[in-house]
C-alpha cells in the first residue's frame, strides 16, 4: 500500500524534489540496516546525559485552579490507568507485565525499578476496542498495520502521544497534589522502560513520536514551573535521554515528501521545536541544530501548509485544527529558544485563526467538512459532557492558545483558558491584525433553472443579521445570522493526493435556531473497516446533488487515502443572499444553488450534458453521526 501511494505521489513531483526524496530514501534505508545490526549487540537507549529545562515560566497556581475545568472523574480514570482511546469508552489499561529482550532489558529494568512499588504498568501496545497488542520488540519498521480486521493502529498510537500527561499535571498544579505530579512521571518512566527507542508500534510514526515529546516536555515543564515536587537526577537523566532519543528518531525519519508535505511533516518539526528548546539549545549542539531546522521549516510550512484565505490545503477541518494548533504551539517553543519569524508568518497563522472562529457552528462545534481522525497537538483541558464522553468538535481551546500568542480580539479565542495561560507562560506574544474575511463573491444573474427545488420554511426573519464568509481557495462559504447557519463546500481541491478530502462537492450543512437540520456525518474510522471508510467519505454521505446512477464523482477504489481525480468545484456566486457554483465530477457540470429568503431556504440542482440526477429531498442521515474518530452517536 505504501509503495503504491509513494508511486502516485511521485508522479505528481518535480525533478528536484524526486531527487531530494530518492537521496533520502536510499539513505535512511542504509541507516536501518546499520541500526538493525546495532540493535542486536547493543542497546538502542542513548547513553548520552544532557540538560533539561523547563521552557515555561512560572505558574500561578491560583490562575490554573480558576481555568482548569477537567471532571475529577477524567482524572480518576487516568490515575488508575483507565482510558477512553478512540472510542474504546473507559477500559482498563494496564499489562500484566513488560517483555523487553537484551541488549535492552537491563537499561529497561534499571529504568521499571524506579516505578512506585504499587504503580500498576500501562499496556502502551494494545488496541483498547478490539485488544488486539503488538509485539513490544517488533523492529519499528516491521510493524503491521492491520486492514480490514477491526484493529486500530491508531488506538496505541494515540494513548502513546500522552495528551492526558499535561491535563494532570496541571490537575497537580491546581490541586497542590504531589502524588499526582508522581503518577505523571512515573509514566513516563513507565513507557521509556517499556518501549526501548525503534521497537514496537510506539515508534512505527514519527508523527506520533513527535507528539509524544512535546507533550512530555510541557507536562515535564509544567510540574517543574511549578516545583511539584522536585524531580530526581536520576529521572531527570531518564528524561532528557528519551528526548534525546525522539528528537533523533524524528531526524531520521521526516515524513517529508517531495509533491507536498502534510500535517505528519509539520508534526515532527513542531516536536523538534519542543526537544530542542528543552533540551537547551545554548548549550547543546544538536538541540542548537534541532532548532534551526525546526524554525526554518516552520517558517516555510506556514507559508505552503495554510492557503491565503487561512484554511488548510488537506481540505478538512478537523485537520485545519489540528495543524493550527502544532503550527501556534510549535511557533512558541521556538520563541521560547530565542527564534525569530517574519511578519508574514504571524499574518498567515492569524488568517488561519480566523478560518477556524469561522467553521463553528451556534453549538460551538466545527462544521465536519473532510476527513476527523480527532488528532490534536497539545490537548491540555478536554472538554467532556455529564457522561465523562469528551466533545471532540469544540476548538474553543486551539483558539485560546492562538489568542494569546497573537493577541487576537474577535477571532474566536476568549483568552481566559487553561490553553491560554500556558502559551502565555511559554511566549511572548505578538502583535498582529485580524484580516478581513471575503465576504461577497461573483455576480447573481439570472436565476438558475431547474427541474427540482426543495423549498424549506422557517418563518419570518431568517435572513435576520446574515453575513457572509467566503474562504474559496479552502473551498468554503459560510452564512450564519441570529438564526440561521450555512455553509457550502465548493472547490478548495489543492491537495494533489485528497488524503482526507471527502466526496463532498457542493454538499451543505444547515442549522436554524440552533438545530441541525442537515450535517456532515463525520469520518468514523480509517483502517480497521474499509467499507466504513468508504462509506463516510462516499457521495450518499453528504447532501450534494446525487446522480440517478449512484457514480461516485471521485473514485474510492484508489487507495483508503486518495481521492482521485479532484471533482473542479468552482463557487461564481456567494454573498448573504446565497450561493450558486458547479462541479465536473460526473463529465459534464452539475449545479447547485442556494437562496436565502426572509422565511425559507431554496436548494435547486441543475444537470447538464445529459446527466440525471436523483431526486432532491431533505436527508435522512444514513449514517450514524459520527462526533469523533471511532464514535457513531445518532444523538450526538
């Protein structure tokens, strides 16, 4: 699968970047068949001791304690080493024991022995839906991912970029609680002792390695803002080796690829960004180079990752989130170690702010356009309901990080959260302007005719108050008013693969007086259920103008995360009174439009070149809404 996706991506490349990918192919192949022969006369830990710092300043306990809103249940459940991964809901999560063979197993012994004598060992290799585990001393290369056999790779992955470790450490600091500041650190130890460096499904991603480091790094930096409670030598020693460890697993493994890089890329250099600056890069050369790279690239994947109208390029919003948040946070460490950036690239983080305070729906939600695997950078107050379930489309918190890094006022982030208490005491922040958001596009015309209007009535003063936002290089325009939101999902095609776009070409999404009545539903899952996949991400997912013959526009068939070939929306009129665009998926253009009277909405397709089209009524949801990755929830 990997070869075939490395092929098409290689036909869309240049020259240059074919060579540059090649180069750094056949020689990180060379390196793993030295590092495989090393792996079995020597351990793969680094024997290297360097410093470790803090990279934030000091906490004000009482600040955290007023903003930290986390249920003490959450806490409970990770304190006893409970976790809800993925969907996987509140499940035990602890081994019966570790299997770490030599030329590892004394360091990792060595390592387990400092544990507390009643800590209890997280199973950092299991699938926690379907219990599936991994062998802990797999070769990293080596490791499978399952397809089509209902396990998730992504269920370990996931619970091994420790998002929960920042979350209680900043619980300890709220609550003045040593004990829990002891559990945060004992697993830590507990995952280095029990996932040597290059073994097992913990270190097959360096996108997920380089997560995992920034959040150890900031709950590690957390606690010692705080001195709760002072930190051993020896663990210290522990720590800043495994950083070691991560930041040269990352080098070694960039998943950067010559057509144009995506999120994984922009992921390891922001872990970069965190090793380096905790490592300090004054005093230690490879930090110092780390730090470099990291800001270099920052700088540039700002720039080519963030369209001009500030929406991310993949063509997803959860992922638009996603990438915002490691852009912002990622921005802040290298601040914090002395880097600088370009005007440019605050305004195109800002622009980016903007997109994201736009896509929220009246529930506070985002709009789902594209693909939701529920990834996150730094996760450091979840937000979670009376059922202890946490609501994964709320991004009020990225927004409150990018605030307070930005000074931003009106683009979403209130600035008064746990987020933003944080990133205030890791950086400084910048003065930048809020850009202005498109608000008209193209000329009205004529009505467009045809042969089918689905006419839906709301009473007097719907158009109350609507403005309009159009982001056409992301391919959104959105109308929202006192009652009514709306948006439509038209062109915005620029990734060259469509990894995590989704059939949905002049697909709507509608509430009115805070109801939705049309929505995306979701992504649900990736590997572990193809057809699932497919059936997400398929055009009977979405309300857009369905063909009589039941063709998909795109096919599905190339790949679980391609998209080909891209179905040319094209938006020639948006403003508050509606939308009108077209899209060729089928061959010839299919139309849609959207008005916006006083008291209704009108949606009209037209066909041409011969095309039928299925009849248009109001959806009946199909699929079950998915509000996370590996969650169906119809009530949700």
């Amino acid at each position: 699968m990997l070869a075939g996706r490395h092929l098409k991506r290689a036909r869309r490349s240049s020259p240059r970047g074919l060579l540059r990918f090649g180069v750094m192919m056949v020689r990180r192949r060379l390196r793993d068949v030295i590092d495989r022969r090393q792996a079995t006369k020597s351990a793969t830990y680094s024997a290297d001791k360097v410093r470790i710092i803090s990279v934030l300043d000091p906490l004000d306990a009482s600040q955290i304690s007023m903003a930290f809103t986390l249920p003490e249940g959450v806490i409970t459940n990770w304190r006893s080493h409970r976790f809800d991964i993925l969907g996987s809901g509140w499940t035990d999560a602890t081994s019966g024991g570790m299997i770490v063979t030599e030329p590892n197993a004394a360091i990792s012994g060595r390592i387990a022995a400092l544990l507390p004598a009643d800590y209890k060992p997280v199973d950092w290799h299991r699938d926690l839906n379907s219990g599936h585990r991994w062998h802990p001393d797999q070769w990293y290369r080596d490791v499978p991912i399952p397809m089509g056999q209902g396990i998730d790779i992504k269920s370990p992955w996931e619970l091994a970029r420790c998002h929960h470790l920042p979350a209680m450490a900043l619980a300890a600091v709220a609550g003045g609680d040593v004990g829990l500041a002891t559990e945060v650190r004992a697993q830590m130890l507990d995952f280095i002792a029990a996932n040597p460096p290059k073994f097992g499904v913990n270190w097959r991603c360096a996108m997920d390695v380089a997560i995992r480091a920034a959040n150890w790094v900031v709950a590690d930096s957390i606690l010692r803002s705080a001195n709760l409670p002072d930190c051993p030598d020896e663990i210290t020693d522990i720590l800043s080796g495994s950083l070691l460890d991560h930041g040269r697993f990352i080098t070694g493994n960039l998943e950067w690829y010559p057509d144009r890089t995506g999120n994984h890329y922009l992921a390891n250099i922001c872990g970069l960004a965190f090793i380096a600056a905790a490592l300090d890069p004054t005093v230690n050369r490879e930090a110092a180079r780390w730090l470099k790279l990291a800001t270099a690239e920052l700088e540039r994947e700002t720039k080519v990752q963030f369209l001009c109208d500030g929406g991310h390029f993949e063509g997803s919003v959860a992922y638009h989130r996603l990438c915002l948040e490691m852009a912002v946070w990622g921005t802040a460490a290298c601040r914090r170690a002395g880097s600088l950036f370009t005007d440019r690239h605050y305004e195109r983080l800002t622009a980016a702010s903007a997109f994201l305070a736009a896509t929220l729906k009246p529930s506070g939600d985002f709009v789902q356009i594209g693909d939701n695997d529920s990834g996150r950078f730094l996760n450091l107050c979840p937000y979670f309901d009376d059922r202890l379930q946490e609501r994964q489309l709320t991004p009020q918190a990225s927004l409150d990080a990018a605030s307070a890094l930005l000074s931003l006022t009106g683009a979403g982030g209130e600035g008064r959260g746990v987020d933003a208490l944080v990133m205030s005491a890791l950086a400084k922040p910048v003065d930048v302007a809020v850009p202005a958001t498109a608000a008209g596009y193209g000329v009205a015309g004529a009505d467009l005719p045809g042969e089918d209007d689905l006419v839906l009535t709301y009473g007097e003063g719907l158009d109350e108050s609507v403005e309009a936002l159009a982001f056409p290089d992301f391919g959104l325009f959105i109308l929202r008013g006192k009652r009514l939101w709306l948006s439509v999902r038209c062109g915005g095609e620029s990734d060259p693969i469509g990894a995590h776009r989704h059939n949905d070409q002049l697909s709507i999404e509608l509430t009115v007086d805070g109801r939705d009545i049309i929505r995306d539903p979701g992504t649900y899952t990736y590997t572990p259920d193809p057809a699932a996949r497919n059936a997400y991400r398929a055009l009977s997912a979405h309300f857009t103008p369905q063909s009589a013959d039941g063709r998909e526009p795109a096919s599905l068939e190339a790949g679980l995360f391609f998209l080909d070939p891209p179905m040319g929306g094209n938006c020639v009129f948006f403003n508050r009174t509606g939308f009108r665009g077209w899209h060729t998926g089928f061959g010839a253009k299919v139309w849609r439009e959207v008005q916006v009277k006083p008291d209704r909405v009108i949606i009209r397709d037209r066909a041409e070149g011969g095309q039928r089209l299925s009849p248009l009524i109001l959806p009946d949801q199909p699929l079950p809404f998915s509000p996370g990755y590996g969650r169906r929830d119809n009530s949700a």
